[in-house]
C-alpha cells in the first residue's frame, strides 16, 4: 500500500525510528485538502478543503506493520482515508493518507504548518518515538 504523508512523517529521520528502515518515496500533491497545525502541537493535521492542496510524499508500497506504527505514532485524531495523488513527474499514484477527524478541528490552528519550524525547534524530540 502507498500512504501519502504532509508533516512530520516526511522526515526520513521519524519515518526511520517509526518502522525501523528507510522506504521509497515520490514527491506529490494532494488536491482539496489543506495542512494546518495543530494547537499548540507541533503535530501537523490535514483537513478537507476546497481549492487548495497539499505538497508532501508518498511512501511506497507500506506494509502492514508500518502502517500500523504510523497509525499509533499520529494517535487517535487521524482516520486513514483513500485518495489520488498528483506525482512530482506527473502521474497519479492511489494512496492512503491520515486526516484529521473534524469532530476534533477545534484542536486546530488557524495557520498553516511550518516545515521549516518543524525542523529546528521539533525535529530532535520527535526522533525519539516509541510505538511499541
């Protein structure tokens, strides 16, 4: 199975200590979906949304035991959903993705997700992950 993913899961890093072992990825895009963050998390939450889209990676052929690991690492506020994915070359790639549940979207920020951010103040604490 393929699984697109738009926050911290795009970091090789977490990916690695989440299921033990790099994996294949493409580059691609989610249309009518939007990335925010999550408040006063630096969790990242993906939500339906007209006219937008979402730039992130899909990991390639996931088995069943990573996805698991990704499933318990995102936590209980994301349901895994099926979706087409627009690649960096082109092509559609079908896909799962974790989106968050809009029972919850008042946990939500009103800005948008900072990679950048993600990556020098979070980065080294979301490395040390245990989904056991």
């Amino acid at each position: 199975m393929n699984i697109f993913v738009y926050g911290p899961l795009m970091f090789p890093e977490i990916i690695q200590a989440i299921i033990g072992r790099k994996i294949s990825f493409r580059a691609g895009l989610l249309r009518g979906y939007v990335r925010v963050g999550v408040r006063d998390q630096p969790q990242a939450a993906m939500i339906p949304f007209p006219d937008t889209s979402t730039q992130g990676l899909v990991y390639l052929e996931v088995d069943k035991v990573a996805l698991k690991n990704m499933d318990v690492y995102l936590g209980k506020f994301f349901d895994r959903v099926e979706v087409n994915i627009e690649t960096d070359g082109g092509e559609w790639i079908e896909a799962e993705t974790h989106v968050f549940k809009l029972s919850k979207r008042k946990l939500l920020s009103s800005k948008p997700w900072d990679e950048d951010e993600f990556r020098r103040k979070h980065l080294s604490k979301f490395i040390q992950v245990d989904v056991s």
